[in-house]
C-alpha cells in the first residue's frame, strides 16, 4: 500500500509504465490499494501473478522492461513457473530479479521434518540439486545459496528452450545478488536478458563498475559460486552519519575516528553510504 519502490522509479529513474501485481483477499483491501497508487502511470492488476501474467493483455507494452518478481515467501513452484514466462517473453536489454525469503526450515513437533523434505514439499516439480543432501549446509545462508542456484538454472534453462523454439540466440547475464536480512534472510537475484548480437551495448553499460554488481555466475556444485553481496545496514545516529559523511569516500575508512562507533559500522556505512537512508528524526 505505500508503492515506495514505484516512487522512486518514477522520481529517480523517470520511468513512465510500471505495472504492479497484487494478490488481495477482499474488496477493501483492493480499494486501499487503488487509494494509495501513487502515480496515474502505475497500472494495477489484481490477482496471482501467475494467472496475471497468463493474460495477454499484461504484455500489450513490447519494450525493454525491470521485472522485479518481488516474493515474500520461501521458494515455490509458481515461482520458477513465473520465471519461465518471463524468460520466454522478455525483450533483449530487460532485466529480470527475484526475491525470496531465505530463512532456514526449522526443525520442530514430534514429527519433525528435515529441511530438505521441507523445502521438496512446495517445489512439486523441480527438485533440489542432488548433491544437496547434508542438511547442515542449509542452515544460515546456504538456504538462499540453494535457491539461488535453482533460480539461475531455471533462468539459463526457459533462456535455452526459448532458443531452441524461436532460433533465437539469448544470454543471460547476472548483475545482481543480494543477501540481507529485514526482520528475515532474504535474498534478491538476477540480471541482464539480451541477445548475443547486443553484447557491445552491454559492455557499455559498463555495470561492473558499480561495487555491488556481481557478475560471476556457476551452477555446479560449489554454492558459494554466486558471489553475494551481503548488506549489512550499520546502526548509526544521525549524528555520527553527518560526521562520517565529512570523510568520505575514504579508501582506509577503518582509519576514521567516530567518537565510540565500532569500527564494523563505519566500514559498513563506507561501503553503502551512496545508498543510506535520508531521515529526519522528530521529537514531539
């Protein structure tokens, strides 16, 4: 309801179509939702994004288009289907990304499953890689870890089907994944569609340069291959923001004295202080 990510598109970014999907269960929370639609340009569909995406007519504007499949629950089998439908119509130059909550299964009740069962239990169809069977590899971020290899491989996969079908040559470039937590581990992936005859336009764009880009994509057995970019958001005053705002960029920033704050925050803001929340505290 507060289409904070819509604002910024439009303000930042100066895009002018932005659809949203939203899965609402009554017709109260379908009207608050219209309410708060920030811009006449956001176009609202209601219903599960599967189904949504099914429609036709949600593909009516053909150009290069963000696809932010932005899910607040544990990996799904709709999911990955959602992947495949926008694998199969997105245009060379679009960008898809995909969050999903990360957090290890817990083990609990008398019956208690393992987490590899548990997770096997909402992916009907695609299963877990096979040399995934030490359960304490999914626990802190090897859950997110294991997904984001299902993700990738599902991605180059529906990529390489499109090709085959329409002798199409499309690439798949990852630009993006971020692991961070917001009251749970959460991760967001993803990257560049294009076809390969564009490949100088994408050598353009120059992405690596960004520090948080990470480019480096294997599937195989080794899980760390997907080189995350771990956020981890200091906690600051904003007094001790505007000091350490007066130093920087730094390239030494453990040098940097701030009056008590642990030297692990202010290397921290270093990193994201491009990126740090503007806020205003207010006392009344």
């Amino acid at each position: 309801i507060f289409f904070t990510d819509f604002i910024l598109y439009h303000k930042i970014l100066d895009i002018k179509n932005m659809d949203s999907i939203e899965w609402v269960e009554d017709e109260d929370h379908k009207k608050r939702v219209i309410f708060n639609r920030p811009f006449n340009c956001v176009n609202v569909w209601f219903g599960a994004s599967t189904e949504v995406m099914a429609d036709p007519g949600f593909w009516g504007v053909n150009g290069r288009t963000i696809f932010w499949l932005d899910y607040d629950k544990k990996l799904e089998e709709y999911m990955l289907q959602d992947v495949d439908t926008v694998c199969s119509k997105a245009v060379s130059g679009s960008v898809v990304l995909v969050t999903v909550n990360a957090m290890p299964y817990t083990y609990a009740g008398p019956q208690a499953r393992s987490r590899i069962e548990q997770m096997n239990e909402f992916l009907t169809v695609t299963k877990l890689p096979k040399d995934i069977i030490d359960e304490n590899k999914l626990g802190n971020w090897g859950t997110g870890e294991v997904y984001w290899r299902m993700i990738t491989n599902r991605i180059t996969k529906a990529i390489g089907d499109r090709n085959k079908a329409d002798g199409t040559n499309f690439v798949y470039e990852q630009l993006f994944y971020f692991q961070y937590a917001d009251g749970a581990k959460m991760i967001t992936m993803g990257g560049v569609i294009y076809e390969q005859a564009e490949v100088d336009k994408l050598k353009k764009c120059d992405f690596e340069s960004l520090p948080f880009v990470t480019t480096k994509i294997r599937t195989d057995t080794n899980m760390s291959d997907g080189n995350p970019f771990l956020i981890e958001v200091p906690i600051l005053t904003y007094r001790e923001v505007q000091h350490l705002d007066k130093y920087l960029p730094y390239e030494d920033p453990t040098e940097l004295a701030a009056h008590g704050v642990p030297a692990k925050f202010w290397h921290q803001y270093s990193k994201l202080h491009r990126y740090y929340p503007n806020f205003v505290e207010g006392e009344i």
